[in-house]
C-alpha cells in the first residue's frame, strides 16, 4: 500500500474549509456588510476572498464620502502617494488594488475606483472616495452620499497582469 502524503490531508481540510466558508458567506448577516448581489444574500467581509474567488458578485451600500486637498501628496496605507486627482478609494477591509464601481443611489451615476488607502474613520461610512471619483458621481456639493459599490475584480498586484 503507498504511503500517504500529509500535505494530502492539509489540502483537503483547506478544501472542506473553503466550502464552508464558502457556503456560509451567503447566510451570514453582517451591518453594512457585503452581499450576494444576484441573490441579495449577505455576505461575510471576512470571507471577501472566497467570495471573489467563488465568483459572487460582492456589493455594499452605506454613505461615502470624499477627501482631497488636505490629504494630497501624502502617503496612503498602501504607500502610494494619494492624487486628489485619480479615481482611487480608501475602503475598511477591501484589497489594495480591488478594482470598484461606485454608483451614486441618488443620481445612478457610477465612476470605476482603485482601493488604495484604508477609512474612513467617520461614524459608519463605507468609503472614502478622491475629488475626482466624487465629481464624477455627483458628490462634491453635498460631500457624502448614498452608493452602492460593487466589487469588479480582484486586486491587481503591481507588475503582474
């Protein structure tokens, strides 16, 4: 009989492990959490990897808001140099590098977003958008507003395609 590899058993238990967590992301109910956006099933954000990999469509609605002037020119949590200028966001738990479509829920206007920076860090915001994202959507004037944003790929590590 041929010896059996440990890594076998590593591997099935990382396997069975994914599929419950896989399974369980759809049922988890979490506060400005993410959903399922085909079935509206709550999604863990823990588990926001799986869910990308399982290829759910991960979407959050809460208030955004924006930063600029102030923050420009300054390091982000990824060490980027942030631009008021580009379309980025800084987001709680998202990978650096998610690529987001952020639609404004009063307008329906939407504007493609990099995840960057980590906040915000006001009450219960969901994300922090630059000026030029927050124009794009219709945002300035009022300086937050009601979004949807929905996950569009997984995040893109510098120097690969």
């Amino acid at each position: 009989m041929a010896r059996k590899d440990p890594e076998d058993d590593v591997r099935r238990a990382r396997l069975s492990l994914s599929a419950l967590v896989a399974s369980a992301v759809l049922t988890l109910s979490v506060p400005n959490g993410f959903a399922n956006a085909e079935k509206s099933s709550p999604v863990s954000v823990r588990d926001f990897a799986a869910a990308v990999e399982r290829g759910l469509t991960v979407a959050q609605e809460g208030v955004v808001s924006w930063y600029g002037a102030a923050f420009h020119d300054r390091p982000t949590a990824s060490g980027e140099r942030f631009d008021s200028n580009a379309y980025t966001m800084a987001h709680p738990t998202l990978p650096f590098g998610t690529a987001v479509k952020v639609t404004n829920l009063r307008n329906g206007r939407s504007v493609v977003v990099r995840v960057n920076d980590r906040g915000p860090f006001v009450g219960s915001r969901i994300a922090d958008l630059s000026r030029a994202a927050a124009a794009q959507i219709g945002m300035l004037r009022r300086g937050v507003a009601r979004a949807r944003i929905e996950v569009l790929g997984e995040p893109v590590v510098a120097g690969r395609q």
